[in-house]
C-alpha cells in the first residue's frame, strides 16, 4: 500500500506542475554528476554538517544537534541575552547558522548522548555528499572523482540550455524533476527526517530580473493550496519566513510551507517542521555554471565551464540570466503528512473502535474493493471477479474474500479504500450490487451497468480542486 500512496503524491504533483500548465518542461537528469558541477554549486565547500566524535565510546553526532539539547532547557527568550557563553561563541562554519558553541565543548559543558562522557573532540566540518569513482582506473585517477546528488536541482540548471533549445520556451518557464538524492548524513534517524537517501519534488522557474518577486508569492500561494488539494488540512499547515541569518548563500528570500508533524509536543514553536521550500535562487546558478561571468576582480567564475547559460530576450533585444523560483518538496514527508491528517477513529454499533484512513480519494491506494458476500458461493464470486476486471481500466480495483463482510469493510477502511462493491444474493437476481462509503459508513444499491459512471462521478474532482 505504501508504494501506491507514494506514487499518487508523485504523480499527483507531476499531473498539477507539467499536465496542467503551458510552461513547464519535464526532466529525468543524472544521478552521478562532475565534480565540477558540485565545485561551483558551492557544494563542495558548504555542504556540511558540524561533526563531533565521542574520545570514550567512539559515537558520532552532529555538533549543532548536541548544542541545542544542551541550550533548549535554559535558553529562553527572557534570558538569551543574559548568557555570556553563547554571546562571546563564533560560528563553526560561516554558513552553518545552528552550529554555534565550540567554547562549549572545549569546555566539557556537553555531553555524549551514548555514555555522558564530556571528552569530546572539537566540532569538524563534515560534507555530506557521497564520494565515488568513475572509469576503470578511477581509484588512481584523480580525475574520476564524482558526487551522488544531494539535490536534483543542479541537474535542471547544467540542462536549461538543452531545455531552451528544443523547447523553444520563452520566459517565464519551468522545468521539473522528480528524483532520487543522496546525503551522508552524520546520524541518519528521527524517523524519515534525516534519511541517506530520499526523493525530491522540484521545479525551477526561470524569470526576468525584476519580475522574480511577483512570481515567488505565487508559486508560495499556489503551493501551499496544492497541498490542501490533496488533502492535507489548512489547520496543519503554516507559512516560515526564514530570517537572513538562516538563507542560503544564493538565496534572496526563501519561505517555508511547515507541517505540524508533532502535535504531541508542549511547545507550539516546536511542533512544526519543513514541509515543502520555496526559494528565490536569484540568478546564481545560471552564472555559477556559465563560462562568461566574471567575480569583482576580473576572474572569472567558472573558468572549465564551456557554454553560456544567459537568455536573450527577442523583444528587448537584451541578453541576461534568468532569476530562479524553486519549490522543492520531499515525497517522504507529503506522504506523512497525509497520513497523519487521514488517520482517524469511529465506534460502531457494537462499541468497537475502529481505524478509518479518510484519505484524498485522489491519494487513496485501492480506489474501490469488490467483495462476495458469500465465497463459497461459485456465481456470487464470479459474478464479483467479473466486476473488478470491469473497473481496473478506469479505476485501481482490488478483489477480496478472506474473512466476513464486517472484517473486509474494516480491513478497507484501515487502508483507505473509499468505496466497498459489494456482492450478494440479491445481485444474481436485480444485477445490482451495495457501494459502502468508507467516511460515512452509508450504503446504496447500484445497477452494474451504471456502476462505473457512478463511481468515476464519486471520484470527480470538485469546484476548485
């Protein structure tokens, strides 16, 4: 079931981003890139996580994670400006705004997680790509290095040329990508928010400078309605304006979609985690990547680069590098999301609680369940087979008749099937069969023939969705 949920958020996102507008394109770029794309990404150089070994039990964590467990208890707002240690800290690394503290751990104030020691080493800069060679003399070949990608974004801005010239697109215009990525994370855990490998959702709009910030506030709305579509509640969802001190060295102005993925948690600010992020890129990756483009100095940015990745306009006969708009959003926590909001429980008749999934019927696995009342019974169990090879073309159908009728509605409604067909005596003799909504537990007798217009008018998208 979880491969079917996954799939309908992808392919969802790709129906809503490529099918349904005129000026995106769609990519599948590679996995293995040069080094040298990661080089001039800033990859190569900013990409870490701060790194602390325990000297004791050999353990290793993440430098900022420790700090912070160690400041959350006494760090309030009423008295952070109150407390010399963390006002005097540098950072570790200049773009690493969480890791601050080395005073503290040469001080021995933080404490390994594993055993208590406090003999840890002093925070590291660890990159977070996975290293690996190619070619058949790659270890000794310097040369062969290359990265897995951390992000699909890269692969869409080496490509903008190619999109350009075959797509003949003119600005404003997007490329999209679903995709695997790659993260050596320091310590892989918290459930699926700190994964080695996980897949992205992401788009670049390429605009003209100067209509970049018009066209970032929209794709921050429609983004965050996408998302109600779907069916994720409004009630969960938020909108975070990162402060400067928190963008991203390329980045003008970035907005977080949060999702309150930890509702049991006291604190209300800490409840929310990143969702889906959307980001003014500005024109940096276009230069970063094109050979023509030069540093205050003269120098040029990116001496082994062999093309220009500028746009010249027709109309203003001027030559430019497009601004970049790019929501990115993991599938893993779409799919959480969802989950979390599906997820609910009904009594019935006879006192039991029972778990309901009342997923978007867009999102649900199984979109109907046919079921024989009797299965020992040939022509109720034929007449249901013949039912669901009818539906499969139209919709996602699955037969069942391993237990009772109550345990397979249960069954369905735990996975989120939104509706039961179900077979019975009654249906040799009229040719109609019982469609059980799965929120309402409610019934009605359907003639097979009109079955699947019934079903598909069921799964009709609604006015404004």
């Amino acid at each position: 079931m979880g491969i079917e949920l996954y799939n309908n958020v992808k392919q969802a996102w790709w129906r809503w981003m490529v099918y349904e507008r005129d000026d995106i394109e769609g990519l599948d770029s590679s996995i293995i890139l040069n080094r040298r794309v990661w080089k001039y990404s800033g990859h190569e150089e900013t990409f870490t996580d701060p790194l602390v070994d325990c000297r004791e039990c050999n353990s290793r964590f993440r430098a900022d994670k420790l700090l912070q467990d160690y400041l959350a208890p006494i760090l309030t707002k009423e008295v952070a400006k109150l407390l010399p240690d963390v006002a005097e800290v540098t950072p570790i690394f200049p773009d690493t705004n969480e890791a601050r503290g080395t005073k503290l751990f040469l001080e021995g104030k933080i404490t390994c997680p594993n055993c208590g020691s406090k003999n840890l080493t002093e925070p590291r800069p660890f990159n977070l790509m996975f290293r690996t060679h190619v070619g058949a003399t790659a270890e000794d070949d310097p040369d062969a290095l290359v990265y897995l990608r951390p992000e699909t974004a890269q692969g869409i801005f080496i490509n903008f040329l190619n999109v350009l010239n075959t797509s003949r697109r003119k600005l404003p215009f997007g490329v999209a990508q679903i995709g695997k990525s790659f993260r050596n994370e320091v310590t892989p855990g918290n459930f699926i928010f700190r994964t080695r490998e996980f897949e992205q959702m992401e788009m670049e709009y390429f605009v003209k400078p100067g209509e970049d910030e018009a066209a970032h506030q929209e794709w921050i709305d429609a983004c965050h309605q996408w998302f109600q579509n779907i069916g994720v509640s409004s009630a969960n969802l938020r909108l975070y304006e990162q402060p400067k001190e928190e963008l991203a060295h390329y980045a003008k102005r970035t907005v977080d979609i949060q999702y309150r993925f930890f509702p049991e948690r006291e604190e209300e600010e800490r409840q929310w985690d990143e969702l889906m992020g959307i980001a003014n890129r500005t024109d940096f990756d276009l230069k970063t990547h094109s050979k023509k483009p030069e540093d205050a100095e003269g120098k040029r940015l990116n001496p082994d680069s062999t093309e220009d990745l500028s746009y010249f306009d027709e109309a203003t006969k001027q030559r430019f590098y497009p601004y970049v708009i790019e929501p990115a959003a993991g599938v893993n926590r779409t799919v959480l999301a969802l989950l979390m909001d599906a997820y609910s429980e009904k009594v019935n008749d006879k006192g039991e609680t029972r778990v309901i999934l009342k997923l978007h019927h867009s999102m649900a696995p199984i979109k109907v369940a046919v079921l024989p009342l009797a299965k020992n019974k040939p022509e109720i169990v034929g007449m249901a087979k013949a039912i669901k090879r009818s539906l499969q073309p139209v919709l996602r159908a699955v037969y069942d008749d391993t237990g009772g009728i109550g345990k397979l509605y249960a069954r369905q409604d735990e996975i989120g099937t939104p509706f039961c067909v179900t077979v019975d005596h009654q249906s040799l003799e009229d040719e109609a069969v019982t469609v059980r909504d799965r929120d309402t537990w409610e019934q009605e007798r359907v003639k097979v023939a009109d079955l699947s217009a019934h079903l598909l008018q069921k799964f009709a998208p609604k006015p404004g969705q």
